[in-house]
C-alpha cells in the first residue's frame, strides 16, 4: 500500500482511452478489469442506460420480473447451447457462488446426502468470496485465509511452458487426465468439477490444450459428476468465440457470465444452468427444494437492458468475426517481444496475451524485484500513455473487443516499449 501515494483520477473515457483530471490519455490495455467491449462512451450504450432510467431503474426480482431481464434470460439461453435457466446476480463472484451453491444443492433435491466435495485445478480463480475463494485457490491471493476456506480436490493444469522434468508436453497432459480419472473412480461423494472455460486468466493465462476441456467434461459425465464452467473472463468473445465451451466441445450443467455481458457498462452476472439441474429445484413449498440465494440488485432493468444492447450489437456488428480477424494483430509481434531477453513466454488466444516475464531464459526463474511489479509496470506504462497491469510476472494485455487494428498495434508498441524501459527495474 505504501508504494501508492496517490491515484490518477479518470474523468473520462472516449474510445479505447481513459482520461484523468489532468487531461492525460492512457489507452485501456486491461478494458478496465477485462469487461469493456465497445470503448467507453459508446453512444448506443449510454442512450440504453438513459431511456431504460426513464422507465424503470430497479424494481426487485424477488416475487416480480422486469421486461429487459426477461428478454436477457431468452437470449443467454438462445445463445448457451445445453442451458435452460438464468440466475441473475451482479458480479462474478457471486455468479460462481450460486453455481457452487446450485450445485451442491443439487444432489441434496436429488436425496443424495454424499455429494458434497468439489473437484477443481490448481490455480484457478473465480472471485474473492469464500465460496469463490474455495475454489478457485490462487495462493499468493488467498493464503491468508486458507484456514477458513472448505477445501477441494485439485489437480493439475498442463503448462506447455512450465512442464514438470521427464514430460513431454502431451505425457503431461496424459498425466493430468489420468489422475482425474482415477480419482473420479474411487471417489463417489464428488458432487461436481468447476474450472475456467479455455484458459486459466488470474492463474497466469494458462491456456488449455486442444481437447483438455472436453475430456475433463467425458470424464464428469461417465462418473456422474456435474460439469460447472465460469465463462467470467473467457466468454463474450475474449478468447474468439461467443461462447468459448461451444468451441471445446464440452457443455456444462452449469455455466456463468460476467464482465463483458453488459459491454462492461453497468455490473451484472448470470449463472445458468441446463433443465436436469433446474428441475430438481422444482417442488412443493414443503419440499424446500428452492434455491435460497438472492441479491438486492439481483436482475436490475437498467443492466439487463444494456447488456440486451450490448449482445444486439454483437449481432449487428458481426464482432465474434471482428475479433478473430484483429487478434492476428498479436501474432505480427511475437518475434520482437521474444527478442526482449526478460521475455520467457507469450501466451495468446483471442483477445487475450500473457506476456511472462523472467531473469533468465533458460531457466525460467520469474522476475522478482523488491518492489511491485505491478507498480513498475503501472508507472511506466503510464510515461508511455498504456493503461497496464501485470498478474505477479505476467503482462497481461485484454484489450476493448472492438478495438480496432491500429489501435491493436499501438498498444502492442507501447507494451513493447513499456518493458524494455522497465527492464532494469526488474532484474
Ligand atoms: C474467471 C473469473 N471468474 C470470476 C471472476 C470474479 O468476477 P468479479 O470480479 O466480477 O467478482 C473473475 C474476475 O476477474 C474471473 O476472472
């Protein structure tokens, strides 16, 4: 805390800039914590968020419904294959804490009272409640609370980079599954498996090998385990695709959105699940099968219209194409970034690269100066007019979705500048 004297304060936003009080611009190299879509100020949106306060602001879902959450449930679900239900909250964490809840509960509405333990990989993240914090165990983030948290099955995620002695890339990944296997055959009370969908993010932009994913939802499925993703971070077109598991080929029982739902203008969540686990909920008052969860701002018109607009404009916009198109943009700067000698690893799907940062090539030992490299990196990237922050000795780039491809390669340019010149205040 104490290397933070003061905070820039933004005053405005237009595009793919933020502006502070003093009229400096730094372009939004982390659209503001991985959710903006469209720049800020859009016009359209802000024009949604108007009109809808003009009808109503918020009216509570708790016996009630309001007319944009209804038409957001029918199109989350029209566009999450498998799904059937929406349940709104308004942030991520709470997203995952209503999926771990959902499914848990499940298997109590169902009779079955051994269900209770949750399977999960190491280093993943899904929000900074308990329940979230459970989960998804980073420890550098959570250790301090580790006695509090219920604990989980973990296993292990391959890192093409950071591959144990003895294994070739595929051996590991071999490894890993097996010893999901094997677990899920000895272990009947696992009542489901949560992990991130396609890349790991807060964990150090771990992307998955091509059929990881979808053998960890065969292997759920086999042993009648339910299959819970958080498309938090990676859905909504960040890693090229709208919805990322549609991609892996692994539908889920349960699945959440955040960040990018509603272009990253107002705060809200959805956990959806699909009609096996949704019917189980479904009883007579007596039966107390329902789903005691519920938040003040749960389904708020003024989001769920805005995040209607948002997914509107995905459509009208063809953004999904867009993205796919513009994160070639990446690929243009690969050599020069592997030419910095603290460069050890570009990871980089989508919208999405992980630049991780080392002292020494060959043995890959992380950078570790005294300071916060996230404040190193802040500083100078601010000197270069880039918005950046780094995930311990990972530069992390999650730029706006529709950023465009000039701007793409300005961002890349200034990073690139940004950590040769931070260089000698990390090794
Ligand atoms: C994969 C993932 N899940 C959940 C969350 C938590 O979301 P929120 O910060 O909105 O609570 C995040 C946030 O970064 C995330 O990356």
């Amino acid at each position: 805390m104490k290397e933070w004297s003061s905070f820039d304060k933004i005053t405005k936003g237009k595009g793919m800039w933020l502006i502070d009080s003093q009229g400096n611009k730094m372009l939004d190299a982390v659209a503001s914590m991985w959710c903006n879509v469209w720049g800020h100020s859009n016009p359209e949106l802000v024009k949604t968020i108007s009109e809808q306060s003009k009808k109503i602001q918020h009216s509570s879902m708790f016996n009630l419904t309001n007319e944009p959450a209804e038409k957001l449930a029918d199109s989350l679900v029209k566009i999450s294959p498998g799904m059937h239900k929406v349940f709104y909250s308004d942030n991520g964490s709470s997203a995952m804490e209503i999926a771990i809840k959902i499914a848990l509960q499940y298997w109590k509405n169902l009779g079955d009272t051994k269900k209770i333990e949750i399977a999960t990989v190491e280093n993943g993240y899904h929000g900074d409640t308990f329940g979230a914090m459970s989960v998804g165990y980073v420890p550098e983030f959570f250790g301090k609370f580790k006695k509090q948290l219920f604990s989980t099955i973990q296993f292990p995620v391959p890192n093409k980079y950071r591959i144990p002695k003895g294994f070739t890339f595929t051996d590991y990944q071999n490894y890993c599954l097996d010893k999901i296997e094997k677990k899920f055959s000895k272990n009947n009370n696992i009542a489901a498996f949560v992990m991130e969908s396609g890349t790991q993010m807060a964990g150090g932009v771990v992307i998955y090998p091509k059929g990881f994913q979808k053998k960890i939802s065969q292997l759920c499925k086999k042993y009648n385990i339910l299959f819970v993703l958080d498309e938090i971070a990676t859905g909504f077109g960040r890693l090229g695709s709208m919805v990322q598991y549609e991609e892996q080929k692994s539908i889920p029982d349960i699945v959440a959105y955040g960040k990018m739902l509603t272009g990253g203008y107002l705060t809200m969540a959805a956990t959806l699940a699909n009609k096996k686990v949704y019917d189980s909920f479904s009883g007579e008052f007596n039966d107390w099968k329902h789903l005691f969860h519920g938040h003040t701002y749960t389904g708020n018109p003024i989001a769920a219209a805005v995040a209607n607009q948002n997914i509107k404009m995905y459509k009208k916009n063809n953004l999904i194409k867009k993205i796919q198109k513009t994160s070639k943009v990446f690929e243009k700067f690969y050599n020069e970034l592997y030419q910095i000698d603290i460069v050890g690893d570009i990871r980089h799907k989508g919208m999405l690269m992980g630049i991780e940062l080392v002292k020494n090539k060959e043995r890959k030992t992380p950078i570790s100066p005294k300071k916060s490299i996230n404040k190193i990196f802040f500083d100078e990237g601010k000197k270069n007019g880039i918005y950046l922050r780094t995930l311990g000795n990972i530069v992390m780039l999650v730029p706006p979705l529709a950023i465009k491809e000039s701007e793409l390669e300005l961002l890349l340019n200034k990073t690139i500048t940004t950590i040769k010149g931070a260089k000698s205040k990390v090794v």
